[in-house]
C-alpha cells in the first residue's frame, strides 16, 4: 500500500490531500519534526530527511509536486490532471511547480533562519529578500484569479490549486506574507473548504 511520511503542516499535507481527492488508499506516517527518533523506513525513504516522502511497493520518492504528478499518473485519470490537449495545460504545469519552486523553496531559508539562527543572526539581509520574494510572487496569484480565473487552471480544480493552496497557507502559518488581496483570501477560503483538505491538514 502507499505509505505517505506525514505530518502537518509540513508540504506532506499536499500529498495527503491529493491521495484524499483521488480516493486512494494510503497508510499515514507521522513523522516528528526537529532531531529525535524517526519512524522505521523514513531515513531510507527520505535520504534528505525532508517531508514528503513516500513508498509505493518499490517505488520510493521525495519532492512533494513530483509525487503528485506520480499519484495522479499513477492512480488516474483524474480531472486534478490538465491534460496536453486542453486548452490550459500550460498553465497548468505552470502553476503546479511554480505553488513549490516560486512560492515555497526559497521560505525554507525564512523558516531556517527565523526560528533556527543564533539571536544575532535572525534578522539579515537575506530575510528581508525572501519575504520580498514571496510577496511579489504572490501577486502573480493574484494577477491570475483576477484575470477571472477562478481556479489556476481550466476552470475547475486541480493538483495547481492544491500545490499554489497549500503555498498560500504556509506563507500565512509562517506570517511571511501579512497581507492577502481579498481575491486571493476567497480563493484560499475556497480550496481549504474542501473535506479532502480538511482530512489531510487536520
Ligand atoms: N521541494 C521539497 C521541499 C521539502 C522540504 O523542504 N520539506 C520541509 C518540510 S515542509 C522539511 O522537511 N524541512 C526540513 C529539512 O529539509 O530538513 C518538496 O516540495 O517536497
């Protein structure tokens, strides 16, 4: 069975959340944060000692998007893909890696350095960039669903809404984000209202 490493808020809610929408059954792993024990299997599942990590029967991956676009080949179809022959299907692919690697990489150093730094080092120049960073990016969130977007692509919801809602949610969790547009606080509203969001962030 899939077993997903696991625990909230960390991205593995991004995986939980999609194996939730696509009703497949999985095995949940807790996985305490910080140094102290870890479960069996985690060290060789996850060689960076990152979350998400997964096995599935041979299978074992780290990178919580590249597990989605697994999950959803794997386990599909299903409407959460955007296929190559719909019309927003770059838009698609856009939105689902840019909800990790514009929104979400470079906050490992906010997170890192707000809460792991010496007193002395807490407050740097590289901080301030990366709240920046985040908060301009965000604007091109912005800039889509007030395009008349309602979702980030094909006008229904998909694996880009739950990479790009999940980026949302911990830009809020971590305050590196204060102030949300209203279109993008409806549009976060929108995509946690979802049961399978509840189930894997719970
Ligand atoms: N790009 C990776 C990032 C993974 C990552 O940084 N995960 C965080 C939790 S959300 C983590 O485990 N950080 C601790 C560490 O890297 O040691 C992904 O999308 O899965």
């Amino acid at each position: 069975m899939l077993k997903i490493y696991h625990t909230p808020p960390s991205r593995s809610v991004r995986v939980v959340w999609l194996a939730e929408e696509m009703r497949i059954p999985y095995e949940a792993v807790a996985v305490p944060f910080g140094p102290g024990e870890k479960p069996a299997g985690f060290v060789e599942a996850s060689p960076l000692g990152a979350l998400p990590a997964i096995t599935d029967g041979e299978v074992s991956m780290i990178e919580s998007v590249a597990i989605m676009q697994y999950l959803m080949a794997k386990y599909g179809p299903t409407e959460l893909a955007v296929a190559p022959s719909e019309k927003d299907f770059a838009n698609y692919l856009q939105y689902l890696e840019f909800g990790e690697s514009g929104l979400c990489a470079i906050g490992n150093a906010f997170v890192a350095t707000r809460f792991q730094a010496p007193e002395d080092a807490k407050k740097n120049w590289t901080l301030d960039y990366v709240v920046s960073a985040i908060n301009k990016r965000m604007k091109l969130v912005q800039a889509r669903l007030e395009a008349g977007n309602e979702y980030m692509a094909a006008g229904r919801f998909t694996g880009a809404d739950i990479s790009v809602g999940w980026a949302i949610g911990i830009a809020k969790y971590f305050g590196i984000v204060t102030e949300f547009a209203p279109s993008v606080q409806a549009y976060h509203e929108r995509v946690t209202a979802r049961p399978a969001y509840k189930k894997a962030a719970g």
